[in-house]
C-alpha cells in the first residue's frame, strides 16, 4: 500500500488504532530519544582540522588501514552491546530486576534498549515500548508550506491525482521534506526532492495499489517498465520515436517522474542522477515483489518482509541528501560496502516506521495489508500488541546500529561523507517527526 494511500485511508474502528497511538505518542519527559547530532558529526570550533586522514600520493593504504580500523570498532560496539543485551534478557528470564540506566551508546542486539519505555506512567498502562529515533532538527512551518504549495501545484500541472489534489496537499508533502532536509532552506531545492518523491508514490499509487485510479496486477510489471523509461529514456530508431514520445506524455505517471528527475537536475550531478536512477530501479522491484503476494494471496514471511523493506523503502529519498544539501558524495564512497550497509538499514528503519504509524489506518480494499507487525503474528502465531513491540524493538535496533556504525565511518570519512551520514540521521528525526504530527496518522 502506498504512502499516499495509506494516509488517507479511514481511521481504524478497532483497537489496533489504541494500541499503535499508544506506543507512537510522544510524552512529555517519559520518551528517551536519542541524540539530535550523530555522533562525530559534531561541527567543531573553527580553525580545528577535521580528522580527514592522510590524503597525497601513496596514502590511500592508510586510509584503507584506517577504513578497516574503524570497521572494527563498529564491530566491538556491537558485540558488546549484544553480550549486554543477553545479559540483561537473562536476568529478565530469571525474574530479575534489570539494573542500571539504558545504555546509549547504541548497537545491535536490543531487547529493553534505549528508547523503551515500559511501564511508564506516560505509557497509558500499555507497557508498550516507545521508539528510539533522533528529534527533527527544525521545523519551520512556512517553508513547509510553501514547498507544499508548489507541489500541489505541480501535481495538477502533471496531471497525477486528478480530481484527488486536496490529498495530495492534505498530505503535506512539503512538510516532510522540509523536516527530513534541514541543511537547505532553498524551497526549490526542497520542491525537486519532493516532486521525485511524489512520483515515485504515484507509481504505487496507479499501478499496484489502487484499482480506482487504473492498477492491475497483472500489468504491473508492464507498467513499472514503461515508468522506468521516463527516468532512464529509451533511445528508439527514428521511425518509432515520435509515437513512442506521443505515449509517454499520455500517461501522467511517467510525466510525473520525467518532470521530477528533470528539476533535481538542475541541482544533482550526472553520478547523483544515476544514483537516484538506480534506487528507484530497486524500489519498483520492491513494487514488483509486493505485487507477487498480492496475487498469490500469500502474506510473506518475517525475514522475507524485512529484506523486501529494504528494497521497498524511503531511500530513492533518503540518497537525495547531498543533492538537497547542496553538495555531492562520490559515487564510489555512496557503493561502499559498509555506507551501503548503514544507510540501508537506515532507511528500513524509516520505512517501518510507516508501518507503525499506518496502523492506525483501515486495511486497504482487498483486505490485505502488508507491515513488519502483521507479517511477525502471522508467522509467530502471537498477539498483535507482543507483535507490535517486536517491530519497535527492530525498528530501534536498525537505528542503534546505524548510529553506532556511521559514527565510526565519520571518524575516517570525507567530510561530505560525515555530513551525508548526518543528513541521513536528520532524515530518521525529520520522518519520525513528520509522522507523528500528521492528524492523518494521529486522529484515532
């Protein structure tokens, strides 16, 4: 189900609705969040030199040594956060009482982790853990709606959404970019990141998931190849170009995305363009896999679900980070295999958040809904409520684990590196906030 449709679905009637506002809301000196700053991005007092490394000619093996250095230290936080994490589930087993203050530090491994809250008075007497993920770190409302504003008026020029424009602007669209990207107060550039976003949900939207606005299963595949093309143009011989073009300015969604990725242009350089190119490449396979259970009738399994979040995600927006920023991240630095790791699971953890917060929404119309706590009581034959705090205890362990491991990349990367893995955090706190505060998701 797409982000579009699932917040303008109707308010759950059962208790679902609650349990979720339960463990969503924010109270007041009860939550413990985590940091606003990811550790190591910290700016620093002017004149101090940022421990870049050792850069010239014949240094790259000690950057590569100092790389592996860091990977290591990654690897000892999260061991000794997952022995501490046994421990404390041992003596929770022997009926023990689990002493000490949480440890925030952050790693792998959580059970009864920084940001759980259990029992609190804030808590409603749910005992449901509450989520752990940095605070926005900004919200300036009439930047927010003037990006919304000229994205509203952009849908209606493409055409997507016709005759449903008041979701698209009772959405606010413009809100979350301007929460997720706080290092840019250009309203443009937050307009281009918001308008490649919204194509990208319309996609969704048109062809997987919503059958009143042209969705058929068994042409997704179809149509997620011909959108593709809007991104990455098909060069046809000349006698077939011209109907070729005719086709693809008919059909909004591809306008949509051709649009957006022209205007993101004006900002991104040819490797950002190929970057968010390929990202949104794998978010249709996501599309794609979604579509497969839908017609099968089959709902996944847990670990099954989890990799297909990361695939299906929020990170075609999450890598426009440098582009919004105003700066770039090499190539070859974005591929690596440890950023590639952290920002992953960065970017699932945002994603489930959306599932969290969506179950306060009616199931779509077929009755199949697909989000982390559905797909583990299926399969773990549990509660909704225990499957409910399990998703939020993964949820925190993805976010503990980027914050442990992009810190130890900050301490030997670039300084466009450190400042991507930051705008990436500010991206989880700028989600989070946007979500919570949307009467679409807060009304129950």
């Amino acid at each position: 189900m797409s982000l579009l449709s699932r917040i303008t679905a109707p308010t759950a009637r059962h208790d679902v609705a609650r349990l979720v506002a339960a463990l969503l809301t924010h109270h007041q000196g009860v939550r413990r969040s985590a940091p606003k700053a990811l550790p190591g991005t910290t700016p620093r007092p002017a004149g101090t030199r940022l421990p870049t490394g050792p850069t010239g000619l014949g240094t790259s093996a000690a950057r590569i040594a100092a790389g592996k250095a860091a990977g290591k230290v990654a690897e000892k936080a999260a061991e000794k956060a997952a022995e501490k994490a046994a421990e404390k589930a041992a003596e929770k087993a022997a009926g023990k009482p689990v002493g000490g203050a949480p440890d925030v530090s952050g790693a792998s491994g959580i059970s009864g982790a920084p940001g759980v809250s259990r029992g609190a008075s804030g808590d409603r007497g749910t005992g449901v853990p509450e989520l752990y993920c940095p605070p926005a770190l900004r919200d300036d409302p009439a930047l927010g709606q003037e990006v919304n504003d000229r994205l509203v008026a952009w849908a209606d020029e493409v055409g997507i959404y016709d005759g449903r424009l008041d979701r698209v602007r009772a959405a606010d669209f413009g809100r979350l970019m301007m929460l997720a990207h706080p290092d840019s107060d250009d309203p443009d550039r937050l307009l281009a990141a918001g308008k490649c976003a919204l194509a990208e949900w319309a996609t969704d939207d048109y062809y997987c998931d919503d059958e009143t606005m042209g969705s058929r299963t068994e042409l997704l595949g179809s149509h997620l190849g011909l959108a593709y093309t809007a991104l990455d143009p098909s060069h046809l011989p000349a006698r077939y170009a011209p109907t070729w073009e005719e086709e693809m300015r008919e059909d909004p969604v591809r306008v949509a995305l051709r649009s957006g990725l022209d205007h993101l242009s004006r900002y991104a350089e040819p490797s950002q363009v190929a970057r968010l190119r390929h990202e949104v490449a794998v978010l249709f396979v996501g599309y794609e896999q979604e579509g497969s259970w839908r017609s099968q009738g089959r709902m996944p399994g847990v670990r099954e679900y989890l990799a297909h979040r990361q695939i299906n995600s929020f990170l075609p927006c999450i890598a426009l980070a440098d582009v919004v920023g105003g700066y770039a991240l090499p190539a070859s630095v974005y591929a690596e295999p440890r950023v590639r790791r952290a920002v992953t699971m960065a970017a699932t953890a945002a994603t489930l958040v959306n599932d969290l917060y969506s179950m306060t929404k009616e199931h779509d119309s077929s009755g199949v809904e697909f989000n982390l706590p559905v797909v583990i009581a299926e399969e773990d034959g549990c509660s909704l409520r225990e499957a409910i705090e399990r998703s939020a205890e993964i949820h925190d362990e993805l976010v503990h684990t980027y914050e442990t491991e992009a810190a130890a990349l900050a301490l030997t990367g670039s300084p466009e590196l450190r400042r991507f893995l930051a705008g990436v955090w500010a991206w989880l706190g700028g989600n989070r906030e946007w979500h919570a505060g949307s009467p679409r998701y807060n009304s129950a």
